[in-house]
C-alpha cells in the first residue's frame, strides 16, 4: 500500500461497496475509515487531504471486507447513535432502529405523566438502549431490564456503565416474559411496562437485508409464525403485575390492530393508543390500564 489520501480511500471504499450493493456506500466508507483512523465521523472533512498511515490502511482494508460480505456497519465500527445517545454496539443483540425512537419519545411523553419515581419493566432490553434513554429522561424512574440472551445483557451492561446508570437501570437475571421480575421479586413494583420484542414472521426473516438475516440474533427477530408470538405470551402475562396502569409496545407494520385486540382480550377496559412513527406507520401500541 502506497501513500493516500483521505479522500481518496473514502473514493475507492465508496466505489468497492457500491459494487457489493451497499446503499449506503458513501456514508458507510466514511464511517469505517473514520473508526480506523480513531477519529469521529464529524472530522473527516478537515483531514480529507491528509495522508492515511499504512496500519490505518490496512485496518480500513479489514473493515471495508467485511462490510462488503454485509457484516452491519455498526458492529465492524463497535457502536452506533440511537436517541441523540451513543451506545456500544456488537453481534450480540439486534442493532438499534430508528424507528425504535419513537417506543422511547412516547415512553417519555406517557410515563411523565404518572407523577413521581416510575417503576418501569423494559422487556427484551437487547443492547439495553430503551432503559438507558428512558432513565437517561426520566430522573426518578427506576427501570428493569430484563433479557433471554446472557450475551444481550454483557452488552447491556456495558452500555448502562457506560452512561453512568447502573443504579437506576438494574438488569435481572437472564430468562423470558416475566419471569426474571417474578424470580427477582421485584414484579408488585412494576407499574409501567415496555417492550420492542421480536416481530418478524418466521418465514419472512430471510426476505430481509443480509445485513439482518445473515448477522442479527436470530432470537430478537423471530416473533413466530405471524409474528405476533411475543405479544400473544406478553400480554396476558402482564396480570401478575399488580401495579401496572401503562403498556408501551413497539409492533411491525401492519400488526397494530392485531397487537391492540390480543391486549384488550386480556385488558378489556383499557384505553388503547395506536402511534405512527415517522414515516407513517403505525408503530408504537399503548394499554392504559
């Protein structure tokens, strides 16, 4: 490898990824020699003239092979931006959405409203990102995190050390649905629930991005036959929680409905909200109990 540029190595990543069908070659090739040369994305502009050291090049090289094999760009660079926050981030939980962001800003809007010192059940935390951004908002609240993948929870752990958090954003045990509030004995506190759990078909899990199909924890993705597995087990479930006046449910597009009607067999005096994100669809369902 001979002397380069900047600039020239984001033209050649660019032009590389293209070729393998990334969309978003550009952006990405920027990213991965920004994570190389150990710098934030923001001050690639200012170098762009600059001459890039060999081991700089190479570990570019690494980063843009791996890209092209569709490796998520978020966990070649180890981590990503998700709510004006940024978060570890690696193959072992799903990569956060920003559609997720909207499970968050209604969290925030709904659970403000309670009054003082929330207690709040994030089931399915993943990287741990709807806690942390929901306790990051919400001074008082007291958050659960709970998980079925022990590697899911290192992460999370890591990232609610990270922002400094760990003694409002306590993680529980490993285990499904409730269960690790039940065995911690923390359940009777609980007054407000969330969760983004999986809610990709089965059969429809290998139509997605390879990016997703081929990297993500398969476990975070697959919400069953229809998709709606989680939700049908969750819900009814949520009896055992005697304090509970507020569900705050991510769902995939075109599950809404579905999603409201499972909860209201199980809730059939609750209020339900049906909220779009941004680009329309109708993404966040909430119970008022």
């Amino acid at each position: 490898m001979s002397a380069v540029t900047v600039g020239q190595l984001i033209a050649q990543g660019t032009k590389q990824l293209k070729a393998a069908g990334v969309d978003s070659a550009s952006f990405d090739a920027s990213n991965l020699l920004a994570a190389a040369l150990n710098l934030e994305l923001r001050h690639i502009p200012a170098v762009r003239n600059d001459s890039v050291t060999l081991a700089a090049q190479q570990l570019f090289a690494k980063y843009l092979q791996q890209r092209i094999q569709r490796q998520p760009l978020q966990y070649i660079i180890g981590d990503t931006e998700f709510y004006g926050l940024r978060f570890k981030c690696d193959c072992r939980a799903m990569v956060p959405r920003p559609e997720t962001e909207t499970l968050v800003a209604v969290g925030i809007d709904q659970i403000s409203k309670l009054g003082a010192r929330p207690v709040i059940a994030d089931i399915g935390t993943g990287s741990g990102v709807v806690a942390i951004c929901l306790a990051q908002a919400l001074s008082e609240a007291t958050v659960y995190a709970t998980d079925c993948s022990l590697q899911a929870l290192d992460l999370a752990r890591e990232n609610v050390e990270l922002h400094g958090l760990a003694k409002r954003v306590i993680l529980l045990p490993p285990g499904a649905g409730l269960a690790p509030l039940l065995t911690a004995q923390v359940y009777e506190s609980v007054g407000v629930l969330v969760s983004n759990p999986p809610y990709v078909a089965s059969s429809q899990i290998y139509r997605l991005q390879p990016e997703i199909a081929e990297f993500e924890p398969r476990v975070a993705l697959d919400g069953g036959p229809d998709g709606l597995t989680c939700y049908r087990q969750l819900l009814p479930e949520c009896r055992r929680l005697p304090q509970l006046g507020l569900i705050i449910l991510e769902v995939g597009e075109g599950q809404a409905e579905a999603v409201a009607s499972i909860g209201r067999d199980s809730f059939p005096s609750a209020q339900v909200q049906i909220i779009p994100d941004l680009t329309g669809i109708q993404r966040v369902v909430v119970f008022h109990l």
